[in-house]
C-alpha cells in the first residue's frame, strides 16, 4: 500500500512540477503553449472565414469552452488522470509479475521497430480506430451516453465544443484504449507529440465554425461539414451517426456515415436537453444525477 501511495503523492509532484516548467519555459514540444497556439489559429480562422455568419464570435457558453479546455487538458491531469493512470499500470505490473511476465513480455509487436514515420502513422491509425470504436459505445451505452452528453450540449458550435465533455469521459478513453495501445507500445512521449498535436488541431477544425470538406480528402479526414451532423438534434439513428474522431473513413467503411446536405444551420443538441444542466459543476456531477 505504502508504495502506491508513494505513487500518487510523485505523481501529483511530479506533475504539478512539469506544468510549471511548461509554463515558465519554452521549448519545442511545449503542451501548454502548443494548445494554446493551435486554438489561436483555429478561431482566427473562425473569425476570417465564419460558415454560420450570424453566429458571434463570443458565441454562448464560448467562455464555459473555453474553461473545459484548460481544466480537461490540464488541470484534470494534474487532480486524477496522471495519478490514476500511474497506479494502474503498476497494479498492472504487479498482476503480471504474479505470473512471471512484465509489460514489455505481453507485446504482440513493437511499432517503434518500424520506420518512424511508417510507426507513427500506424500509431496514429490504431489509436483513432479505437477511439472510434470508444465513440460509438459511449452512444450506446446509457450510461456513458450520460456522461458524453455534457459534449453533446452546445447550441453553438466553436473550436473549444471538442474539449466540452465530462471529466469521466477522460477516464474511459483512457482505460479502454490503454491495453490495446501496449500490445503495440514501446513509443516515448516525444515520439507522439506531433501525432498528438495534428489530432488536437483536427478537432478543433471539427467542430470551428467553418464550412469546409477537404474534397475529396473528406472520405479520410473528418471535417466540419462531417461532424456537424454528428451533433444534430435530429438523426436517422437512435444512436448517432458518423463517429469519427480524426479520421472519417471508419464511418464510411461501416456504414455511419450521415451528411444529407448542407448542415449549417441545423439545430443542435439533443431530446431532453431541456433537463440538462448549463454550469459546470452540475455538468460534472450529471451522470450520478437520478433520472
């Protein structure tokens, strides 16, 4: 006990102290200043080349956005996820020593014996292919469906919506991706920044206020034009329709793909959105709430 508890104490350190760092000092693969640059340009480009002109540029909840980008990225970080993330793959660890195995022994494959780049971009492919996967099951599920209606909530559609979503969500992307992506592991975090930060800017595209589809590039990037009917109010289906995260093509491999026309002023939301509540601790707490 007392070492997962020296686990958690150095996690929060540990963290608390790189947040720091990345705040006081600049360097290449800088998250903090990363995120906010991508979202600076994302929105002047929002601002340049607005699809729904009569949507203001503070459009509503744009500050409430905003906020969940800051506190998902980092500050949830910093009060569970790195913590919680450390103490499980030592309790993983723990598990598999109990039968004489480490986490480096229950590889299938190493991607970072490929190319780097052929390694990266296979990375990038698996993890949005279950990510995708995670999606779909988050409208499936009732009750994940509660905990991803806090993303689903927005009237209003702007770069930050892609960070409105419940701090639980986190959690389950995390602990469901998180087996698959060590059978294939062995990528340090520098390795993936670029990665990471191409999908960030992907989904902030997504959900900008721009009217764009890439042409034909739209059957494998998702776009505005795509995800906007991801959240309309009105579906053909019960539990939603083209679920891509980066990517579209998964939709239009499995038959989620939905764009009927152009989408730019449809309504957004959901049935009992009446219900839900608008400030952020209520958000948080809604999915333990009784029907």
């Amino acid at each position: 006990m007392e070492k997962y508890i020296e686990i958690i104490v150095n996690s929060y350190g540990g963290y608390f102290n790189y947040l720091i760092n990345e705040i006081l000092y600049w360097k290449w693969d800088n998250y903090f200043y990363g995120l906010i640059a991508i979202s600076l340009m994302v929105w002047l480009l929002e601002i340049t080349f607005p699809w729904r002109k009569n949507q203001p540029i503070f459009r509503k909840d744009f500050w409430l956005d905003l906020f969940y980008l800051f506190f998902n990225f980092y500050i949830l970080n910093l009060i569970l996820v790195i913590a919680l993330s450390n103490v499980s793959e030592q309790l993983l660890n723990d598990l598999l020593s109990v039968f004489g195995l480490q986490l480096s022994s229950i590889q299938l494959f190493s991607l970072s014996n490929l190319p780097k780049p052929i390694a990266l971009l296979a990375y990038f492919v698996i993890g949005d292919f279950l990510q995708w996967n995670i999606h779909r099951l988050l409208h499936r599920v009732p009750f994940l469906w509660k905990i991803h209606k806090t993303h689903h909530s927005p009237k209003q559609m702007g770069f930050a919506t892609q960070f409105r979503y419940n701090w639980m969500e986190a959690i389950i992307y995390k602990s469901i991706a998180y087996f698959p992506l060590i059978l294939i592991g062995g990528f340090q975090l520098q390795d993936v920044f670029i990665i990471h930060f191409i999908a960030i800017a992907i989904g902030h595209l997504n959900h900008a206020n721009l009217g764009w589809d890439y042409g034909f590039f739209k059957y494998f990037f998702n776009n505005p034009k795509m995800h906007i009917w991801h959240h309309s109010k009105e579906l053909p289906s019960e539990y939603g329709v083209n679920f891509g995260i980066s990517l579209s093509i998964w939709d239009y491999l499995f038959k989620t793909n939905y764009i009927p026309f152009d989408g730019k002023n449809i309504e957004l939301g959901f049935d009992d959105e009446n219900q839900f509540p608008v400030d952020f601790i209520q958000q948080e707490l809604y999915p333990f709430r009784k029907e």
